[in-house]
C-alpha cells in the first residue's frame, strides 16, 4: 500500500510540472487605443511542438494573406489609417498541437450611423427608425430623441407612442399611429460606449393614406382620357368612311355596265 500510494503522488508532481510549462505569448502592445496606426506582435516561448506556421484573425475570422509557413517564434501583423470598422479582437495564431494563440484588443471611439439617412412611412402605419455601429467596442447605452426648435428632446421607451430595441451595435426606435403633424421631422440616434459618444441623424418623412393611391389614380386617368380620344376619333371618321366607300363601289359597277353593253354592240355590228 505504501508503495502504490507514492506512485500516485509521483504521477501528479509529473502532471502539475508539465501544466506549469505551457506555452507563453507576450503581446505588444497589450491592447490599441485610439491610435491611428499600429504594429501587432506576438512572442511565443516554450511552445507545445515545433512551430508549423501562424496567422492572424479578426473577431475569430481569419485574416487573408496573412497565413505563413515561417517557423519563428515572433509574428506582426500591421494596422494602416486604423478606421472605425477596424477595431476588434484580433488574435495571433501559432500552429502547434495543440494551437497556441492570444488576443489583442483594438479600440476605437464610437461611431454611430443611421441605416438610411431618410425614411417614409404612411399616416396610422407603424414607424420604424434604425441606427447601426460598427466600432469596437460597440456602444453600452442607446437614446433617441425628437429634434425641435427649442431642442432636442428625449425619446421615453415603453409608452403608447414610442418603443426601443437596442442590441450592442445596433438600436431601432418604432413609432406607432404615424401623425404628419406630430411626427414628421428629424430624429437622433446616439450611442456611448467606454471611448465616448456619437450620434447619427434619420429625417422621417410621412405620407397621406390616399397618397398611395395616387399612382394608382393617376394611371386610370390616363386610360380613361386615351379610350375617349379613340372613341371620339372613331365615330368621327366612320361616317365619312362609309360614304367614300359607296362612291367607290357604285362607280365601277356603273362604269362596266356601260363598257359591256358598247363591247356588245360592236360585236353585234361586225357580225352583220
């Protein structure tokens, strides 16, 4: 007994050794921050198996061209004008057994863009207003308020009027019973996030019920003023046809008659 219990003993010093020379990946830098460029790396030491290559990913997307054979230890991968869709997660990605990877936040300041600039919407129908944002990391709170001329005031969620739904990048602002009056006008979109604030401008425009029908309407007028011109052209131009075409049947019926009785005479004549 005392000879297997020093086996197991041994069994998990052994286990605890090898957890405690896993791999290490140092970054640099750590994280990004608002900068407009910026050169990722990655460091491994004391790897699982030799190194068969690397890549980058994005938001655990790989990254194209970036996949290399190279066996180093060290890969870069460098950001350019970094935009507002350029934050994220990005990760280095050593090929071992098992894979060896870290991460890298890249973060930019909030952006906020409607989803069109302009919406239409038609009297008593419902409305609705979206805005999207493609910065990282993505806004934590979304507010919508009504612009006027004393101001731009704040949208309340949950009432009769108005309902928001806000996801991490995106936020949609529903208007029911659309009022011409009451509701046509500009609307403001505006999210936070840990990097600051930005706001996004939709201009909503709502249509009578029966401007629907306008189209509609228009297209029967047409018709109906097309089938009366023909109407009228052809009960004009009937009754001067049917008497061209009398003359023009009676005068050759006239005509043969008189040519054959003279083609008999003269037959009758030369046979005396």
């Amino acid at each position: 007994m005392r000879l297997l219990w020093g086996v197991v003993t041994l069994s998990l010093c052994v286990y605890h050794a090898n957890a405690a020379t896993g791999p290490t990946i140092l970054t640099n830098p750590e994280s990004v921050f608002n900068l407009t460029n910026a050169v990722l790396t990655c460091n491994i030491t004391d790897p699982p198996s030799p190194i068969k290559g690397n890549y980058w990913m994005k938001d655990g997307v790989e990254i194209k061209n970036t996949k290399s054979e190279a066996t180093a230890s060290t890969t870069q991968f460098t950001l350019d004008k970094i935009g507002n869709t350029d934050g994220g997660v990005y990760t280095c990605v050593f090929e071992t057994e098992p894979i060896s990877q870290k991460t890298i936040d890249v973060k930019t300041p909030p952006h906020v863009k409607p989803y069109k600039d302009s919406e239409h919407g038609n009297e008593n129908d419902k409305g609705v207003l979206a805005c999207v944002s493609h910065s990282y990391p993505a806004p934590t709170d979304w507010t919508w308020y009504k612009i006027t001329e004393t101001g731009n005031e704040p949208i309340i969620n949950g009432t009769d009027k108005y309902e928001i739904k806000s996801q991490p990048n995106k936020t949609y602002l529903y208007i029911t019973l659309l009022d011409m009056n009451a509701d046509m006008g500009d609307y403001l979109c505006q999210g936070v996030s840990e990097l600051g604030m930005a706001s996004g401008k939709i201009h909503l425009r709502v249509r009578s019920r029966l401007a629907a029908l306008w189209p509609f309407l228009g297209i029967v007028a047409e018709v109906i003023v097309l089938v009366t011109i023909i109407f009228i052209y052809e009960k004009k131009r009937k009754p001067d046809e049917i008497t061209d075409d009398d003359d023009s049947g009676s005068a050759p019926l006239k005509s043969n008659a008189a040519t054959n009785h003279k083609d008999k005479n003269v037959r009758q004549r030369n046979s005396n």
